[in-house]
C-alpha cells in the first residue's frame, strides 16, 4: 500500500493511508496542542484545541479527526490556526478555577502550558463562574475536582475501552456538565489510577501523592515495576530519599502508556519500618547487629561447613545479575540444587500476569527453576532475597538447620530463623536489569538510598 504524501509547515511528509493530521505532525517530530485526543484511546473531537488550517477548506479543521490525503497543505502554526486555539483556550478557561497554585497538576499541566503558550493575558467574562462541586472521593485511590475538569472524556474512554470498565460517565446538561461514577457507587477497576495519567488538567488526581510535593521537585528516574513478570516500565518519583509515586512510562512493546494500581504501590514497601540495615550475625540464640567483614566471614565459615548439603532459594525479584552471581556462589561451594519461591498475583487480559516475581524469566533462563528445593537432609540453605514466610513446613523445616544464611531487605520469619543475615536493597535502590515475561531485558536504575549499611546483593 502506497503512502499519503502531504505537506506540513513546509515541509513534505509520509505517512500510512489511514492516519489523522496530529498523527502526521508527531510522525514528524512536532506536535499540535491537544486535550481530548490521546494515542492510546478513540478520537473524541470535543475539546477543539488541535486545530490547523488546511488549504482549499475555508475554516480551521480539527487534526485529531482529519484524514490525510495526497497533496494535502496543512499549517499548524499560521496566524489564523493560533487566533483560533486561543479563542478555543478563552472558552475552557472560562469557567477554570484559579487554583494553579494548589493544585497538584502544576507542572505537568497541559491548561497551563498551553495557556502561557498562546492563551490570553486576560479574561473577557465579567459574569460569576459556575461553581462545581471539589474534593469529591471517587474511590480511595482517586480524587476528583469539578471545577478544574474541560471534559475532554479521556477518562471515560480509558475505562471503556482499555480496562473494560464503564463506570465514569458524563451527567447534567450545558456548562452544568461533570464527570460522575455510573450507578452512584465508587471506581473499582484495578487500572482506575490511569485515569489520573491521561487527564490533561488537575481534575483527576491520586489521593495517595495530593499534596505531597510539587513534581519540579522530584528527581523522575526510569526504571521497570517490580510488581509482577511483566515488566512494566515506570517513571519513579522521589524527593528527600523518599519515594513518592510511580507512574507508568510509554513503552509500545510492553505497557504501552498504562499499568496496574497494585504496580503503583509497590514503593511503599521500601521505606517500611522493618527494613533491614544492618549485617546481624546469631550469638548465644540472638541476632546481633555486627559489621561487614564479620558477617561476611560467617557466611563463609557456615557455607563451607555446609558443602554439598546446602540448598540454594535463589529469589526472581533479584536482578540478572544478582541471580547470576549468586547460582555461582552455589556451584561454587558445590549445593545440591537451587530454585525460587513461585509468587502468585493478579492476572488478567490487559497487563497482569499472575506471576508475582518481575525476574522469573531471568531466573529460568540462568538455571534457577521455580519451586523450593526439599530440604530433607540438607545440612544448611542460602536464601538470597527470597523468604519462605507463606511455606509453613518450610519454616519448620529451617529450624532443623545448622546453617542458615538470608540476604534479604525486610524483618521476615524466614529472617528470624538464619545464622547470619546480610541487609539488602530493593529494586528502587540498585541498579541491574529484569527480563520480563516476554523474554525483554530492561534496565532497573536506583533511585534512592538504601537504610544504613545495606548493600546491593550483588555485592
């Protein structure tokens, strides 16, 4: 099939028969500002800020709905298309609350930016503003605002059409339109904070991050969720050495532009209170905190003792690299077999795949099978970054052990069985790579410190 050639601000492009005119201008590394209009979600056409003028058509033409054609002269930035985006833009500010500086869009608002780009330096409306209702709990995750929503309806296409869930909708009639919750009740699908991702304004938000920091103040890292194997890539923010929230990052051959609620709030686990951060070594029936190079010559002391009769539990939250250098450790000192804790999640069609662990694949792919080994007449087991908390027999079976060693980031019972326990770090805090479950390798990147004197597992 041949390709539609056009012109666009002077210069000729091609593009596949079939695309739009915004979809053109993106092909071409520029851009028209939109709202409405979202890659990943159907053409809606009601916001009316894409507008360009076209040769031959004797008004300005929306881009979002605009087919290409051959021989086709468009220009995005001629006085007539701007006049007309700021006409658009003097509409939707009309009734737009100046909440600029509570609001926690600031800085990643498409009103503002566009506004400061072409809008009016003044308003024209000398009448009251309709005044909605603010604060309203969508559900416990998101937080809506009325007043700041041009009901541009991405929401209520995402939920539609990308999480199968029509539950937002729009109700009442003229400028007293809003978003609302179908059937009165509270969002429930497990995607739902996208919502808050594709909306352009500060209508939307996360109830978990409102208030939390201004977003020219986090240090925005990319890096992949750990939450489960399908490797979602994420965009982390962070401020003080604390995590305050992930977002997904667009990736077509992964996540495309959406991920999961439970991916979110995977960063709440690393400043939880029962982090490990410091080497602990057993004496006289206690853990006991003690220094690197002591902890170290335990290890090495109890995996001699061991030799053959140790078992490996090798965990797929750790990195390739980890999980290479640590199944080097146990051929090295000759253990009789390894695998890894199977950890189950959610599943589903859209991006959940039941497998709870981000590096099972890695893990498979270095000799690391899923499963925990028998334990039956070993003499001692490493556990490096997984824990057996949820294996009964297994944690009675630890208890039977001479030795038993644990690297791992949190105060586990698995961590109150071992002989000497290492402190280590949490995908957030190091950096290495996962593969995820489509055989891809990404890079994880640290983002913060980790507590105290834990050290990447690796080391």
């Amino acid at each position: 099939m041949s390709m539609v050639k056009l012109t666009i601000d002077g210069c000729e492009v091609e593009v596949q028969p079939g695309s739009t005119v915004i979809q053109a201008v993106r092909a071409m590394g520029a851009d028209v500002p939109h709202y409405c209009w979202h890659p990943g979600l159907s053409v809606s056409g009601n916001c009316r800020i894409c507008l360009v003028e076209v040769e031959g058509m004797p008004t300005v033409q929306i881009s979002c709905n605009l087919g290409v054609r051959d021989g086709m002269v468009v220009h995005t930035q001629s006085a007539k298309a701007r006049a007309a985006r700021k006409d658009v833009m003097e509409l939707l500010l009309i009734n737009h609350p100046l909440d600029c500086p509570i609001c926690d869009q600031a800085g990643e608002c498409k009103l503002q930016e566009y506004s400061f780009e072409f809008g009016s330096d003044g308003s024209r409306f000398a009448f009251p503003k309709v005044h909605k209702q603010k604060h309203v709990r969508f559900s416990e995750k998101v937080t809506f605002d009325a007043e700041r929503c041009i009901l541009c309806t991405r929401c209520v296409r995402f939920l539609d059409e990308v999480a199968g869930a029509d539950e937002l909708d729009i109700v009442n009639r003229g400028d007293r339109n809003e978003i609302a919750v179908a059937r009165g009740g509270e969002l429930e699908s497990p995607y739902q904070m996208n919502v808050i991702d594709v909306c352009p304004v500060g209508a939307l938000t996360s109830t978990d991050f409102r208030f939390k920091s201004r977003v020219w103040f986090l240090k925005q890292t990319r890096s992949v969720c750990p939450g489960c194997s399908r490797g979602c890539n994420v965009t982390v923010g962070a401020r003080w050495n604390r995590l305050l929230r992930l977002v997904p990052a667009e990736n077509a051959a992964v996540n495309r532009w959406w991920m999961c609620d439970d991916g979110r709030f995977t960063y709440k686990a690393v400043a939880a209170g029962e982090r490990l951060g410091a080497p602990l070594v057993r004496r006289g029936g206690a853990l006991e905190e003690t220094t690197w190079d002591e902890a170290l010559a335990a290890a090495v002391d109890g995996l001699r003792k061991c030799g053959v009769d140790l078992v490996g539990v090798i965990s797929a939250r750790l990195t390739n690299e980890e999980i290479h250098l640590a199944a080097s450790v146990l051929d090295e000192v000759g253990a009789r077999a390894r695998g890894h804790v199977s950890r189950t999640c959610a599943q589903d069609d859209l991006l959940r795949t039941g497998d709870g662990n981000p590096n099972a694949a890695g893990a498979a792919l270095m000799g690391v099978p899923a499963g925990v080994p028998s334990l039956d007449g070993a003499k001692g087991a490493f556990l490096c970054g997984d824990d057996l908390d949820g294996d009964a027999a297994a944690l009675a079976a630890l208890d039977g052990l001479e030795f038993v060693l644990y690297a791992g980031t949190h105060e586990t019972a698995t961590m109150r069985r071992a002989h000497v326990v290492l402190p280590g770090v949490t995908s957030f805090e190091k950096d290495g790579s996962f593969t995820n479950v489509d055989g891809r390798v990404q890079r994880v990147q640290s983002v913060v410190a980790a507590p105290g004197d834990a050290l990447p597992d690796w080391k």
